[in-house]
C-alpha cells in the first residue's frame, strides 16, 4: 500500500445512470460507501475512495451519471452540473471504465458518450454490467460493436467477471514488479476463486448421497423417499487444494406434479440456484429401466442449464447396480446428442456415490469442463482459425453475392462467446453457424459446454 493515497491512480466509473456504477464502486471499494437505488440520479456527486482490489490499490471515484440531456429526471442545472464533475475526473483519471447495462444493451446516448469519451483521449475498459444471465447477450454484441475494445462481462452485484476486470485494470493502475510476479502466477489466478458446483437431478435420484460421499461426512439427510431436500444449501468444501461451494438443490419434478407451495418454492429455489453456479453435475438413476432412464424432465433440466450457460456433466450413479453398461452409455449418448447438439460431447460420469465410487474421475471432468467454460482465445489465434475454415469451406453466396465473415473475437467467456462481423449477416444460413461453433468446439477443445457465436454485419471495430 502506498503511504500517500494521492500517488495511487485514479481509475473513474463513466457510465449512464442507473447501469450499477455505484454497486461496482462498492464492490472494487469492499464497503457499502456508495448508494444504491434503481432510480436514475442518485450519485449527484463524485464519492471517491481508495480500493484494495485483488491486490491492486487505485483511488476509485464514482461519477454521477452522465445523464442523457432529453431526460426530464433532473432540473437542466443539475444535470449540467453533474455533467462538470464527470468531466473532472475522466481529466484525473489514468484510466476510464465505461459501464453498460448488459440487460438494456447500448442506448443512441450510450453510443454518443463512447465518441465523447474517445476524444478524451484515456485509455477505456469497457464492462457490460448485469451479465450474470442470458438476457445479457445483446448488451455485449453492443458493447463489443463501440470500437473501443473487447468488452468485459460482469455482474458487480453477484461479483461476477471481477478475475477480467483485474488483468484489464492492472496495466494501468500496478507496479512493474507486482506486475511481473503477477504474470508468474496468471495461470493460476482462475483456481484462486471457489467453483461454485451445483447438484441437480430428479428427486431420489440420490444427490444428498452423492453431496455428502464428496464431503465425507453426512451433512445432508437422506432417506428412500423423494423430497427430503428443500432448500439450495452451499456447503464449503476443498478437493485437491481447489475451494469449492458444493450446492445440493431439491429435487425438480414435473411442474404438472408440483402441488404443494413448499415444494415450488423449492424447486424456483433449486433454478435460481443455476444462474450462480459454474458447473452443474445432473444426476440420474441408473439402475431404472433403459426406457425412464432419462425422462423429459431430464432433458428439460439440462436443456435449462445449457440455456442459462452454465457447464454441464451429466452423473450416472447407482453404476454397480446397472446390467448392461456399454448399451447404456451408448444410448444416452445418442439421447444427448440428438437433443444437445449445441453442446455436443457433455460428459458421462459412472459413479455410485453410496458405495463412495468413481468421485476422483467426477471431480476431474468437473475441472476440465470449468476449465473450457472459463476459456478465453486470443484474436490473432482465432482469425487464423476463421481464416482456415473459410478456406476449407467458403460461406454460400446468397443474392449472387458471397457472404464473406472478416473478422472474430471472443466477447465473453462463461460461457465462450464470440462475434462474427461479416457481410450480410442476417443471411448466414444455420448450417454455416453450425459448422463455425462445431469448429470451434473441435478445434479448441471444448467439448461439453455451450458455445455462442454472434453475427453482425459491420466493419472491422479493431481495424483503426
């Protein structure tokens, strides 16, 4: 820590108002100093305050919102006068972070302020805010449309996406020599977060079993009769040095035989849940008959995971039970693929968590999964790809005019999300889309997890 805060950089929070400055602020601060509320205009005033952010120390000052002048929230004065402020610390700051609400995407005033902030001449990260779900996938298509760089996915309020935030932060606001030793370490820095891993399935299918076999002691009941969980537990756990959240949800049946209200709540309890885990391992029976193995509510689930963007493994337990084992492994990887092709090659894990079975391999397809999940490929890597595949197989010609994709970059990771600029995007056919993601699944190894490829038509952003 520096003796004399003064010498720490200035890092300034720019933004709309209301698209979570002050819960970020908040956030890289570790104290509740800023006020939070849904109604535009609340931070009338620079709240500056110094932040130890994963190691990194930088003043933080929270401007008001640059407020969109056709707005009527506030007297022109006002407005003005926040206006001044925010100008004085983009002046100040060694670096500028330009926050976008995921959920509403790019607005023509948030377009207007990245011109205005481009002139300012300061280097600028921008964070596309509210991105812990997937309705925050066309605010980072805008945002990585700005020309000003790959954007970052964050949640400030669930603390999602802050790894990102720090490597982008830490040229501009660290020392050489932290920096250095921090380079050592990058590798790493992923591993120094809990997995948050969550455990679903069908009731009975034996996930408490399974939850309290990984954590060796009896933590959760269990008895041979559905419904016994009911609430979404987090349990702290460590495996192999790595620090885990371990979730064991209720049981989620058929909404048609939901009745009871405890048991809906459970189950939206169990759902909420999916939007904060990393990993979900789905649980099923193996010792039912080959025909209920995995029943529509099964594919519903996993349908729902792969939907949400989380990655998935699916668990066969009760193994030392099931007969006919390769018969069965071969048919549920014709199920998967038939309904999953978005995620092709989900991994299936035999296990038999009463009699304490196969958890090593579980645990290590938990790692490989999360570690593909977390992935992040760099440009010039995955435009010499495009570039192979382009070659090896041109896009079709609609209109007597050949669509030509140009450029690629990943605007996301959690799941691997990437933007395609090409010409005529809103005709690339599907079967193209597919042999791109395909590619990328199979050429990157990243087998299991779902892959989101975004197309636009426009030029090259990075190309200036």
């Amino acid at each position: 820590m520096h003796g004399d805060n003064k010498d720490l950089p200035l890092v300034a929070l720019v933004g709309r108002p209301n698209v979570g400055k002050s819960t970020l602020f908040n956030r890289l601060v570790g104290k509740r100093l800023a006020l939070v509320h849904n109604q535009p205009g609340v931070t009338r005033d620079r709240k500056e305050a110094v932040a130890d952010f994963i190691g990194l120390s930088f003043r933080v000052i929270d401007t008001p919102g640059l407020m969109d002048p056709s707005a009527k929230e506030l007297t022109k004065e006002l407005s003005e006068g926040m206006r001044q402020q925010t100008l004085s610390a983009i002046k100040a700051a060694k670096v500028v972070l330009f926050v976008i609400d995921g959920i509403e995407g790019c607005t023509p005033y948030d377009l207007e302020l990245s011109r205005f902030l481009r002139q300012q001449n300061k280097p600028i990260i921008v964070l596309v805010n509210k991105s812990e779900g997937k309705h925050s996938i066309q605010g980072i298509s805008d945002a990585a449309s700005l020309g000003l760089g790959e954007p970052i996915a964050i949640s400030a309020e669930h603390g999602l996406g802050m790894s990102d935030l720090e490597l982008a932060l830490r040229p501009f606001v660290d020392t050489p020599e932290i920096a250095e030793e921090f380079d050592e370490e990058d590798e790493t820095t992923r591993e120094k977060r809990p997995l948050n891993l969550a455990i679903m399935g069908r009731p009975n299918v034996g996930k408490s079993t399974l939850v309290n076999t990984l954590l060796g002691e009896k933590r959760q009941l269990t008895a041979d009769m559905p419904g016994v969980t009911r609430d979404a537990i987090a349990l702290p756990w460590e495996f192999e040095g790595r620090s885990i959240q371990l979730v064991d949800t209720a049981g989620i049946r058929r909404q048609s035989r939901v009745q009871e209200p405890v048991e809906r709540l459970a189950v939206m309890d169990a759902q909420r849940t999916l939007r904060f885990a990393d990993v979900v391992v789905l649980v099923i029976d193996g010792s039912l008959p080959m025909r209920e193995l995995i029943e529509k509510q099964d594919l519903a689930l996993a349908a729902e995971v792969i939907e949400e963007g989380r990655a998935l493994i699916l668990a066969i337990n009760k193994w030392d039970m099931v007969q006919k084992k390769e018969q069965l492994l071969k048919h549920l990887r014709e199920q998967l693929d038939v309904h999953f092709a978005q995620a092709r090659g989900i991994a299936c894990v035999p296990i038999s968590a009463l009699k304490e079975q196969n958890i090593e391999p579980l645990m290590k397809a938990v790692f490989k999964v999360e570690k593909a999940w977390n992935r992040r490929l760099p440009t010039a890597e995955l435009n010499r790809w495009l570039q192979f595949k382009i070659d090896n197989h041109p896009a079709p010609i609609v209109a007597g005019k050949r669509i030509r994709p140009k450029y690629i970059t990943q605007i996301k990771s959690r799941p691997p999300t990437f933007m395609v600029f090409t010409t005529k995007a809103g005709d690339m056919p599907d079967s193209y889309k597919r042999y791109l993601i395909n590619g990328l699944r199979d050429d990157f190894d990243m087998p299991g997890i779902p892959i989101r490829v975004n197309f636009k038509s426009s030029k090259n952003p990075y190309a200036d």
